[in-house]
C-alpha cells in the first residue's frame, strides 16, 4: 500500500518540524509521500512532496482533511510537527496492519523523549493497559494511520471540532460502520511531554464544547444526555479550584447546545454496547 504521511503545521516550530520531517523521510520498507501543510502560514515548497499553504487556521480537523484530500496514498498517515517516529520502520509496519480490510484505524503509542508512555494519550482508560494492542474507541489524531477508504466513506474528520474529540467522533463512526480502530503499541511516536491544557489555550472551553456535539451528533438520545450531563460533572470537579477553567467549561458547554455540527447520525444501541465490552462505554 501507498503512504502519505500528512503533517500538519503552523510554522512555529521550525526545528521540531525538521526532526518530524527527517524521521519521515528515514522510512524504509514502503514510500512515503510528504504532504505538508502550513494551517495559517507558507510552509517551505521544498519541505514536501506536496505542500499547502492554508491562508487562514482552520483547526486541527480541518487542516489534516485538506492535506488528504491532496494526498495520494492509500494508507493515510497523521503525524503532528512536533512529533517523530521512533523507528524506520513504522510506515511499512503500520501498513501492513491494513491488509486486515476490517481495519480503519491504526492508533499508535505516544512517548516521551525518555522513552515513558504519555498516559494522556492512552486509547484505553489506565495505564496498565498501554502494552494490550487490540481494538480499541478512540487514537490520537497526530499519532495514527487511516486507510484511505475509510477516511472518505466516513466524510474525514469534523472539521468545525477545530481542535479535541475529533478523533474520538471518527472511531465511533467507524465503528458503528463495522470497521476497527486497532492500536499497537509497538508502533512509537515520540511527542515532548505537555498537558493539553497547557499545550492548548482553549482547551477546557473547546473539550466541554466538543463533547456535546460528539454526544449530538452521535449517541442514541438517553445516553447523549447522560454523556453530557456525566462530562459536565466530571470537567467541573478536575476544574472548580480554577474558576477560570471552570468558566470556560460551561461556556463551552451552552456553545455546544447551542451552536450545530453537522448532522446527527446517532450509532445503534449494539455499537454502544460493543463501546462498552471494549472498556470504553459511551457515557464517560
């Protein structure tokens, strides 16, 4: 299979960028096409086998839709710019994963630079299971591959999410279409260490926002309410010694039941109970 690794910048971490590109450019065992794009800036025309240059932000979704849909391959690979691949071999690895057609997602493992699990970006809920490959709910957007196919029939990632869950909303559309999210863990994406919320000024405002609409837009009505309701309870306990935080949840929130995003398609009771058997049941 074809690989098109897509990256995705904003042109701020020109050395970081260069180290993510480089580990790209070392793969061996398949060809892999670099399609980079500039999400609000030119990146370098020769940084890429193809390059885009978004004149504007347009969130991470977004971005990331626009760079495969310029792609060629059949094998979608997502990297983040400030990310690399550990090995020379993940692209041919990570491909082969795909001879399996029931396979729409491979979610890979986050590290550090010291080699440690990143347990936020864990695709299962506890550390112990950051060795368990299998199927998992949900991979992280700039740490995965996506077979083409998959991408297109499920129509890409949401792109008004602009940044979190967007991840989230794909698996379970995909897994409601009968397809898998597979994570391995023996395929290693080295990321610098950072909670999102630090990483990300919006974070709480855009998460409590985006977890209505991933409810909205996705869960049978019962447990899209209990979804929400669990999440604004949750979010308000990890943030009420900041009132600052805690502010932009529930302003995010009111923005998510007020505000659409796209058209509901709510997943069928069976899909949710496979959600569930998985570790991962769709209300928390």
């Amino acid at each position: 299979m074809r690989v098109s690794c897509i990256v995705l910048t904003r042109g701020d971490r020109p050395e970081e960028l260069a180290r993510c590109l480089r580990s790209v450019r070392e793969q061996a065992g398949v060809a892999v096409e670099v399609v980079l794009v500039g999400n609000g800036c030119t990146p370098d025309p020769t940084a890429g086998d193809v390059t885009l240059a978004l004149p504007d932000n347009v969130g991470i979704p977004e971005g990331r839709n626009r760079g495969a849909a310029a792609a060629s391959g059949e094998v979608l690979w997502f990297l983040d710019d400030d990310a690399r691949a550990e090995s020379p071999g993940l692209a041919a690895a990570a491909a082969t994963v795909f001879a399996d057609p029931a396979v729409a997602v491979v979610a890979m493992r986050v590290v550090d630079e010291q080699g440690r699990t990143q347990r936020e970006h864990l695709p299962r809920i506890g550390s112990g299971t950051a060795d368990t490959p299998g199927p998992v709910t949900s991979f992280l957007g700039g740490a995965c591959a996506i077979r083409r196919d998959a991408f297109e029939r499920l129509g890409g990632l949401p792109g008004p999410f602009f940044y979190a869950l967007e991840e989230t909303d794909f698996a379970w559309r995909a897994i409601d279409a009968g397809w898998r999210v597979e994570y391995r863990p023996d395929f290693r994406i080295v990321h610098p260490h950072g909670e999102s919320r630090l990483r990300h000024p919006t974070f709480h405002s855009a998460t409590a926002r985006n977890r209505v609409w991933l409810a909205r837009r996705n869960l049978p009505g019962p447990l899209a309410v209990l979804y929400v309701f669990d999440w604004l309870v949750i979010s308000a306990a990890r943030s009420w010694r900041r009132p600052s935080d805690l502010r932009a949840v529930l302003a995010g929130t009111r923005t998510g039941l007020r505000e659409e995003s796209g058209r509901r398609r709510p997943m069928a009771w069976r899909t949710a109970w496979r959600l569930t058997r998985m570790g991962r049941p769709p209300v928390v």
